[in-house]
C-alpha cells in the first residue's frame, strides 16, 4: 500500500498560502492593537480630567501651570499659582500617587531647599507613570533630560544636569489658551523661596486666555465660554525622531517641571494641530499626537474628544479660550 505525502510542490503551495493569509491578517492585527493603545490613551486623557475636576472641587480651582523650568514640584507650596511644579505634579494626590506629591517634603518654604527635598524631588521625577504617557508613542520609563542654557541653575532638584540623567516624561500638556505662543522665554522669577515674599503671581494672566498656564488659578467659574466647550489637557505634538533622545526643546524636561512647553501648549489661529511627523518641528508648540486621522483632547468638563486634524483654525482657536464670546461647537 502507498504512503500518502505532500509533494514539495503541494508543499510550497501551502506554504505560499499561509504567507498571504498571514499577510492579510497582519495589518489587521496592528489596526487593533493601535485601536487599543489609542483608547488607552483616551482613558489616560479621562483619568486626568477626573483629576483636575477633583482637584478644582477641593482646591476650587484648576491645577496650575508651574513657575518654569529651573523649578520642579514642591509639596511645600501647596496647590494654586504657588506651586512651583507643573500641572502634572498637582494632579498627583487625585491620581492616588500622594506618597509621591510628598517625596522630599521638609515644611521649608522660605529658605534654600535642602538635601533631603532635593533629593525627594529627584526621585520623584524619575518615576514615571502610565497615566502620562500615550502608549501608541512610547514606553512608560524614563527618557534622557538633555540640558541647555537655562538648565545650569535647576533650583530644587538634586543636579539633574549634564550626560546620563534620565527623568520621567509625558505626552500630555496644558492648554495656555489661544492668545499668546508659549515660545518666548519666561523670566526665571521667582528664582528661589525667598522671592517669593514679594513677587505678584498676576504678571502672566493676562497674557494667556487658557485654564493652565503659567501661575495660573483658573476657576471652574472662569470657563465661561461653557466646561463642555473648552480644552484643558490634551495629547502633544512631537517630533518622531525626539521620542527618546530628548534633543527636542519642548520634551527635554520632566513631567513634574514648571512651565514649559513640555506640559504646556498653544492654540493659536495661525497654529494647527499635526500628527507626529520626523523631522518636522514647526508645530512644537502645538497640540497633536502620533495616532492616524485624530487627536485627543479632554475637555474642562471631564469629557474627552477626538478632533481632526484639519480642524478650522478658529474652531480650535475659541476651544482653547476659556471666556470665548464665539458660538461654538466641537466638530463631530
């Protein structure tokens, strides 16, 4: 009796069509994986939402934007244009990362920082969490913090200059509004604890019609153009090439850095939001992201949408103005 077998031709047949089998599956495969990390991202943008509602209702006011970026978050200073640290530090205790709000944590407010807060301090940035990272993007770790000019005097962190220094970053930033680009350097003032006796927190609002922002103290109140209607946080635009080098100006600090365009962008009418692109930075300043078709913005109510990218410049514009007088409504 014959022993029944493939010939090599069958053989090869076969073969040929599990490859195309395969090849029609795999972007299949990848589309839904992408759907996956790009409704994780969402839940990330609702989570800090939740959080700023939280943190408004007990504060009575959304989180602020930080000083600059010679400071990161200290405990010390409480919420409101005070804190030093940028809106991700102050969402920490209504994200249930409390232990990681007080890292440092000395009670002084007045005079230079000490070892142990500096020390605090670091190891709080170099903490990173999932709830600040889009996973379409990058990995939840951290990511090299390139220094430059401005970087020689980081106030209250222990040294985290020159080569080597990693710190935990993020891919979600505050919205300054639609009156003013955050391009231009701030005054590095205060510079230390003890400036603060007679700075005024008021020298920036008016440059910024946003809900964070630099010493901003936004209230829910303030939302006039309607909590619906109005951006709050949103995904950022980066360049590909910058995901992990850090070399790009607007993600060299760390998530907990005070105002900055790393956790901070505009919405200006001559600005547009843009996918993720390499070697394209014009937009730097800009809400965008790396997923295909949309980005992701929640809103001051605690909402979040996908918008196009080919939003109408003045839609997107009012949307970042939280006292807009234009009628205006999300795109569906």
């Amino acid at each position: 009796m014959r022993r029944s077998a493939f010939t090599l031709v069958e053989l090869l047949v076969v073969i040929a069509i599990i490859g195309m089998l395969v090849g029609l599956l795999l972007p299949a495969v990848q589309q839904a994986r992408e759907a996956a990390r790009q409704m994780q991202c969402g839940n990330n943008l609702k989570n800090l939402g939740l959080a700023a509602l939280n943190h408004e209702s007990s504060v009575k006011s959304y989180p602020s934007g930080g000083w600059h970026w010679r400071m990161v978050g200290d405990s010390d200073w409480g919420f409101g244009e005070k804190q030093p640290g940028g809106f991700a530090f102050s969402l920490l205790p209504a994200l249930e990362q409390s232990a990681l709000f007080t890292l440092g944590s000395d009670g002084n407010t007045t005079s230079a920082p000490s070892a142990t807060k500096k020390a605090g301090a670091l190891t709080c940035n170099q903490t990173p969490l999932p709830v600040f990272i889009c996973p379409s993007r990058r990995a939840c770790k951290t990511y090299t913090f390139v220094t430059g000019t401005n970087h020689n005097a980081v106030y209250n962190i222990t040294a985290p200059s020159g080569s080597g220094h990693e710190l935990a970053k993020g891919d979600y930033a505050g919205n300054t509004g639609s009156k003013t680009s955050w391009g231009a350097a701030p005054s590095f003032t205060p510079a230390a604890y003890p400036d603060v006796k007679t700075f005024n927190f008021s020298t920036d609002r008016d440059k910024f019609n946003g809900v964070i922002f630099r010493f901003s103290r936004v209230t829910i109140g303030e939302v006039r153009s309607g909590t619906t209607n109005t951006y709050l946080i949103g995904e950022k635009y980066l360049m590909t090439d910058d995901y992990e080098t850090g070399k790009n100006d607007t993600d060299n600090e760390g998530i907990f850095f005070g105002g900055c365009d790393d956790s901070l962008r505009s919405c200006m009418t001559s600005s547009r939001p843009c996918q993720d692109r390499p070697g394209y930075n014009t937009p730097k300043n800009d809400f965008g992201s790396t997923h295909a078709g949309s980005f992701g913005m929640c809103m001051c109510d605690g909402s979040v949408q996908r918008l196009s990218y080919s939003i109408d410049s003045a839609v997107h514009a009012n949307l970042a103005n939280r006292a807009s007088t234009e009628a205006v409504t999300i795109p569906q």
